[in-house]
C-alpha cells in the first residue's frame, strides 16, 4: 500500500460506525475545548467534519481522518505545509494548534480543529476573480517549490490510473456484459495519457492544493481562502489550475489566460504543462470511479451515490473516456 498509507490492518483501527455524536463531543474535550453540546455534522466523504457549538467563543470545526487512510506523519507533513502558508500570509484556514500539536488522538480515531471560516462560492465567469484566483495560487505554489512532501504520495499515471483502472477491473464492480468495452477503453485512455505526458516532457513537481475546485475556495470581501488541503500532494503546478475551466474550448482559453495573468506575477508556468489538462482530467475521472468503489462498503456513499455502480453508471463512464481518448489527440489550449 506504500508508506503513505497505514500498515495496521482494518481490525487494528475503529470505522466511522463508531464515530458516535458522544465520541466526537468526548474527542474535542480531550484537547481542553469544551463544547456545550451543538453538533452539525457538514458535508464530507472521504473524512467526518463537524461544526460544534463551544461553552465559550464561536463554534470550532473538527475533522476526523478515514482511518488506514494516511499515517500520522503524512498528515502532520500537510499540517506543516499549511502553517508555512500561513506564515506567509496566505489566506488558507490551518489546523489549531493545541497543546503543542495540530492532530490528535481518541479512541482510535485522529483528528484535527480548525477555527470556522465562512465565505461564498468565486464567482469564475468574472475575469477579475481569475486573476485574483491565479494570484493566490500562484502564491501557494511558489511556497509549495520550495521543499518536496516525504511521506505524501505524487500525482502520476501509476496511484491515479494504473491502480484505479486495476482496482475497478478485479473488484467485479462493472457489469459483465460492459466488462470487454470498459477495460479497452481504459487502457486507450491510459496509453492518451502516457503519449500527453510524452509530449509535456520534464516538468517540476510541487507541493499542491490537489483537489482545487470551487467547493474548496470560499470567497469573501477580503477575497479567496482554501480550505480542505486533505489531498495535498506533488504534481505539476497545472493540477490546481485546470479545475478552474468550463465550457467550451475558447472558454478554457480565455480563463487559462486569465489565471495566468495573476499566477506568473508570483510564480512562472511551464506552458508545456498545458498538454496535461485533458491527461490530468482523464485521470481525475478514472480515479474518482475506484475511489466510490474502495468506498462502497461505508454505508454513507450508497446513500450518498445511489446512482453508482448501475449499468447506467458504467455506459457513462465509457463514452466519457472515448471522449477523452479523442480530447487528449487534439492539440493543448494555446495561451498567450
């Protein structure tokens, strides 16, 4: 599993079953934040995230890690990175630190505590926000240069294709008569993203936001915040840009060219990642079908996704990787 993953075995670690409103209130009075009992639990998949009401001051947010996801040293590497941004006065929202640590421990379960932060979805058809957008992260790149995660895994075609593609083809997920059609495509999709990579050549890998798109950015009047850095990991700079783009092909031209033209006044880009965008969105869709699937057995995803794993599913799923297959021959979005 590498060593960015837990070694205990699932009997060794509790289950979000467990994870009762008295163990999650009983978790925050272990640090010394007594609440006064008000519990909202807020939206999130992968980890538990709550808002609770404290006996003094406003409401804290404290985040439950899935267990066996990360070691513990992966997630303090992240927490680290954080707090470099915030040192430099980069609007993210970082993990509290409490009596000397940022993660804790209860009953099994690790978790961290954040301040609330409010805000609004960015408005990204306005070029101004782009821009401002770019800046931001522009500046969270040029602090993520800077060193290289340790213990955080890359970004590259063997985690989010190679093991997804295998993991999903193994694990009887897909219908058999759809079986033959999606295991060609997969691997058609695949072999697009080798000859994109091919074509990229050598680009630098930093430390990234990861999972950068709109539900992770709350805007105020004082602008952008990131929230969410659970992702975190090396990749090309581009991975934190492209999930900024709609639409149509000079839609995505025009907002590309809209972040940059706030990201290079802190950090240069490569304009050879740009043969990355679809290699990268290829990726991200092959990936996000194992992830519900390595899922499944937790019993909030089928209430959550009642419509995966149906035929209907996995059709889609075909006919966007063909699309795919076709986006990653045509040639890059061209920005000046």
């Amino acid at each position: 599993m590498g060593r960015t993953m837990l070694s205990m075995n699932a009997h060794a670690s509790p289950s979000f079953a467990d994870l009762t409103p008295e163990t999650v209130l009983d978790a925050l009075d272990s640090t010394g934040q007594f609440s006064d009992g008000r519990l909202l639990a807020l939206n999130s998949y992968e980890n538990r995230v709550y808002q609770i009401g404290m006996e003094q001051g406003p409401p804290l947010v404290a985040k439950f890690y899935r267990p066996q996801r990360w070691t513990d040293a992966a997630i303090l590497e992240e927490h680290v990175f954080v707090a470099d941004l915030v040192e430099r006065e980069i609007p993210v929202v970082p993990p509290l630190v409490i009596a000397g640590s940022t993660l804790h421990h209860f009953k099994g379960f690790r978790f961290a505590v954040f301040a609330k932060h409010g805000g609004r979805a960015p408005e990204l058809d306005d070029p101004a926000t782009l821009e401002w957008m770019g800046r931001f992260i522009g500046r969270i790149h040029a602090v993520g240069a800077l060193a290289p995660y340790r213990e955080r895994p890359t970004l590259d075609l063997a985690s989010f294709g190679e093991e997804a593609r295998d993991y999903l083809l193994s694990h009887d997920f897909i219908p058999p008569d759809l079986l033959s059609a999606y295991r060609s495509v997969v691997n058609q999709a695949l072999d697009g993203v080798r000859r994109c990579y091919e074509r990229a050549g050598d680009v630098a890998l930093l430390r990234l936001h990861g999972d950068c798109h709109c539900g992770n950015v709350l805007w105020t009047d004082v602008g952008p915040h990131f929230v969410d850095f659970d992702d975190s990991r090396m990749g090309p700079a581009v991975q934190d840009l492209w999930m900024l783009l709609s639409g149509e092909r000079r839609d995505m031209v025009r907002q590309f060219s809209d972040l940059l033209a706030g990201y290079e006044d802190f950090m240069d880009f490569n304009p050879r990642e740009l043969h990355l965008v679809e290699a990268l969105r290829t990726l991200r869709l092959i990936h996000y079908a194992a992830w519900l699937a390595r899922r499944w057995d937790d019993p909030a995803f089928p209430l959550a996704f009642p419509w995966f794993n149906s035929q209907r599913y996995w059709q889609d799923r075909i006919l966007e990787l063909r699309e795919q297959v076709a986006l990653m021959d045509e040639p890059p979005l061209w920005v000046n």
